[in-house]
C-alpha cells in the first residue's frame, strides 16, 4: 500500500480526478510517540510556509518576530528603522500577462507516449497573500494554483501547483536567496470548519512576540470554503512540465524529486528567464521509527540526542530532513530497527535551489543543471568534483513496505555542456562519460546507466540499483583530437654539379631509409669526367673518389 505524505514544497499545482480513490495513496503514518517510546521521522523538503505568503521582521535584542505587509499587518517600511532585519517566503502566482514577473506560466500534464498536454488554470486558493514592493524589492505573493488536466475517468486530473521564492535581506532590500516547486496530485474532498492557510503574530508567555500559521490540516494540500484537496499519487505514465518566469538573480543548482528530466533556459527579458523543467514523478520510499525507550540496545535515543532527564517519561517526535549526510547516516544507524524496511512510497515531482562547490560548480550567475533521485535520502548540494570524478550519495532501507520487494533507485544529473568543459578544461568537442554506482563496502552495484549530450545539455542517468549508502560516481571524458602528419615540404634537386678530378668528396647520406644516396666515381684511366651516381659502387672501370 503506497501512503502519501504531507510535505511542504514551495510550489504546487493541483489537478482534479473522477474516479480515482485514496485507498492506494500513502499518508504518513506517525510513528508511536505516546509515553515510552519515542518517534523518529524524515521530513521531505524545508518547511518554508503552508501554501500562503508572509514578510517578518526580525527585531534586535530578542524581541521575536514582527509579521509586516500582509493583509491588515503593519507595513514592513514603518519597521525600518527598528528590525534588525527581514525574511520573507512568496508563493508565485500565476502568470497574468506577457510582461508579468516572477509567476507560473504554464502547466503540462500528458501521458509518455503522447505529446505535452497544456492544463487549463482554475484559481488561486485562499490565504496570506502579500503586494510586490518596488522599495523593498520584494515581488508579490501569492498561494498556491489549482490546474486541471485532460484525461479519463482512471487518470488523476487535478493538480496543486505549489512554487516558492525564499527571501532574504542585505544592503536594505529583500533578496532572492532560494526557490522550492511541487506539483502535486489531488482530489476533493469534503472539509467543514477548517480555514486556509494564513498568518498571524503570537506571543510566547515570556512576552516575545513569534509568528505562526493558522488555518489548513496535515492530511491535505490545501484547505478552501468548506472543501480541501487530499493526496493523490500520479497516474502511471505520467510526465509534468512546469514552466516558470523567474529572475535571472536565481541561479545555481536545482536538486529535484523526478526521473529523467530535461531543462530549458531562456532569456525573455533583461531581468527574467523562462525556466522549464520537463519530468516523470517518482515513488520515493518514506522512513518512520519508533524507539522504546526500555528496549534501546542500540542506544538510538541517545544517537538523536533524546533528553532522559528533563523527558523521564519519553513521548514525542524527533524529524529532520532528507537531504544531508547526518540523513543518510540515521537511515544507515535505524536499519536494524526498522527491519531496512520502508513505511511506504511517497508519489513525488518536485525540485529545490541546491548549492555547488568551486569556480564552474558554484557560479551562480546562469543555471547550472538539476540533480535529482528518488532514494530516501540523498547529499542534497550538487555533485561533489574530486580527483576528476562527480561524485554524489545517495542511501535508502533496503526493502518497500511489504519487506520483500527490493526498493530500486533512480539517479539523473542534467549539466551544461559548458559547466563539464569548465570542471575538465574540455574543448568544444563532444563529451563521453561513464557512471558507476558504489556500494559502502567499494563493491559496485548494477545499475542501468546511460549517457547523452544533447541541446548543450549533458544528461547522465543511473537506474535499477538497490539501497543501502551508494556513491554514484561520474567520469567524464573526451577523446584527443588526432595528431595531424606533417606535410611534406617540396623538394627541389638541383641538377648534378659537374665534378672535376679535383671536386670534394661526396656528401654523406642521410641516415633517412627513405634518402637515396649517391657517389662519385673516377675513371680508372685518370682520364675522363668524374661521374655521380646513385648507390654504393662504381660502374666497372671506375673506381670510388
């Protein structure tokens, strides 16, 4: 049974189905927190926001959070001169002209074998929403957009389109400093007494003011006017295309929930490109623990830095991310525990701006490439350059949620052409690579690999492989221009100088097997003209001068 969990990705489109049900969608499941035991989970993606916009200001001294230029909230410029500094999470609207900025512009929902297939937009949900700001340099914020799809009674047609933009704050104006998209499958479903998602101040009962969302519930997308949008997984065979308008200030790397993408980048204007980014979703296996704090041979209570003493009685949650090492090391640490088992699959199509490392890796200033995989954790920045080789980690529990069937992974690292001939110092010459996936132990795995350059894009793709903590290693080269012969320069011969009795001897031969070599013979007699000739003995009757 595949359960679909709640995670909150900054972007999300929503389709609508017909007949489709829940009974073979997965929704987390949390694990035994109750008095005892203590529950351990991974949580996909950041937590940026719940589908509404909000600004903060940040005030000095711990005086908490100030929520600014939301609906009725204080504006961001009367606090100025009081905040330390400002935050700020916008969810992109969509597109509402040729000249609008930083928004969604299209959609596409089709089958493998068919043709991309444009959504038809249906609305904005309910929320926070906040106004762009010429002076702030913040651009507006929306929530998040219902789509629907064409397709037949048993297809998921309805989707939540769901992209984000980070803000973060210098020299006196918001920056972009990040950006988060999902696509995510629904269907409606009743929900009376539950608002949208907006946001509000609260305080600590210390006085220091905090911000907080309201409204929405863990079991849906999005909540809206007595109804709210329960998770799906894709249709089989489904490929998304998400194409956004985004300033060309966001650069870098894109770290994605999808197999096989493919990735355009178009200048539209002086300050924004068309990003497209076309994919099929993934299953990404889900990990949920618990631990009884009576029965913990392996001490995992104090490997997630549970507090005995001030907690005697246990209960509650420890979560942390997908992505790091200390993700993939805690699966790795819970694998007798969990039976290297997984709770269930996730149905995921999503991606994150992501970090590099080095001049070619870390430019910022065009995109760069997407890396993306479908195991339970993962490096999270992209691939790693050493010793000439792109290395990235990947680590997952072995089995799916029945305990027997083998979970199998996905890996795909798209790259410009001109980033791999910035890392290898390569010329404009095609680029061959090889991929390999490692085990722990240094024993490779099977996998399916394949590798393209096409439209200045390098594509390189592992499939196939089994979980535990693999190392994906690509190695990319590039044949040698051959050396070309040198041309043989034309060679003049002068005609045979005519020798006297008292002519110089006879220059040496060349050591060359390919030079003829001549001498210079005397008539016995004493009488008569030296003659020259070409090889290594006199004619009969002369006799070698």
């Amino acid at each position: 049974m595949r359960k679909l969990g709640i995670t909150l990705i900054s972007m999300v489109i929503v389709l609508m189905v017909g007949s489709p049900t829940l009974a073979d969608t997965y929704i987390i499941t949390v694990a035994n927190t109750q008095a005892g035991h203590l529950g351990v989970s991974l949580v996909e993606q950041a937590y940026w926001g719940e589908g509404a916009s909000h600004l903060q200001a940040n005030m000095p001294n711990g005086q908490g959070e100030r929520l600014c230029g939301t609906d009725d909230a204080t504006s961001c410029e009367s606090l100025l001169d009081s905040a330390s500094s400002f935050y700020g999470v916008v969810n992109l609207p969509k597109c509402s002209g040729d000249d609008a900025e930083n928004c969604v512009e299209s959609l596409d929902i089709y089958s493998e074998s068919a043709d991309p297939a444009p959504a038809t937009f249906m609305r904005m949900v309910a929320g926070s929403t906040v106004p762009a700001s010429s002076s702030l340099g913040n651009p507006a914020g929306s929530t998040s957009s219902l789509w629907k799809a064409g397709g037949s009674s048993s297809t998921v047609t309805t989707f939540d389109v769901l992209v984000a933009l980070r803000l973060g704050w210098q020299d006196g104006h918001f920056n972009l400093s990040g950006l988060q998209a999902s696509v995510l499958p629904y269907t409606l479903a009743p929900r009376e007494g539950q608002s949208p998602s907006t946001w509000r101040n609260s305080s600590w009962s210390n006085g220091v003011t905090h911000l907080e969302s309201t409204g929405g519930t863990p079991d849906c997308y999005w909540v809206d006017k007595g109804e709210c949008g329960k998770p799906l997984d894709f249709s089989p065979g489904t490929k998304v295309r998400l194409s956004l308008r985004i300033s060309k200030d966001l650069g870098g790397w894109f770290s994605g929930r999808m197999e096989s993408p493919t990735i355009s980048v178009a200048s539209i204007s002086t300050k924004q490109n068309r990003i497209s980014i076309d994919a099929k979703p993934v299953f990404v296996p889900q990990f949920s623990a618990s631990i009884d704090l009576s029965n913990d041979p392996e001490k995992l209570a104090d490997y997630m830095g549970f507090d005995k003493v001030e907690h005697p009685q246990g209960g509650g949650m420890s979560s942390t991310g997908t992505s790091g090492q200390h993700s993939i090391d805690l699966v790795s640490k819970f694998r007798n525990q969990t039976k290297d088992t997984a709770s269930g699959q996730l149905s995921m199509w999503g991606f994150t701006t992501t970090a590099g490392v080095g001049e070619c890796l870390g430019d910022t200033s065009k995109v760069q490439g997407v890396v993306s995989t479908n195991a339970m954790v993962y490096e999270g920045n992209a691939p790693a350059f050493v010793n000439g080789e792109l290395n990235y980690k990947v680590g997952g529990l072995h089995y799916l949620e029945d305990g027997k069937s083998l979970a199998t992974g996905t890996y795909d690292m798209v790259m410009r052409s001109d980033t791999a001939r910035c890392l290898y110092g390569f010329s404009s010459a095609p680029i061959n690579a090889t991929v390999s996936v490692v085990d722990s132990d240094g024993q490779e795995k099977v996998a399916v690999t394949n590798v393209t350059e096409r439209n200045d894009w390098l594509h390189l793709s592992a499939t196939g492989f089994t979980f535990s903590t693999n190392k994906i290693t690509a190695k990319l080269t590039q044949a040698k221009p051959p050396t070309p012969s040198p041309t043989p320069s034309a060679v003049s011969q002068s005609p045979a100088p005519k020798v006297s009795e008292s002519a110089s001897p006879a220059p040496t031969a060349s050591k060359s097997p390919a030079a003829p070599r001549y001498i210079v013979c005397k008539p016995k007699t004493g009488k008569g003209k030296a003659i020259r000739i070409m090889g290594t003995k006199c004619p009969k009757g002369f006799l070698k001068k």
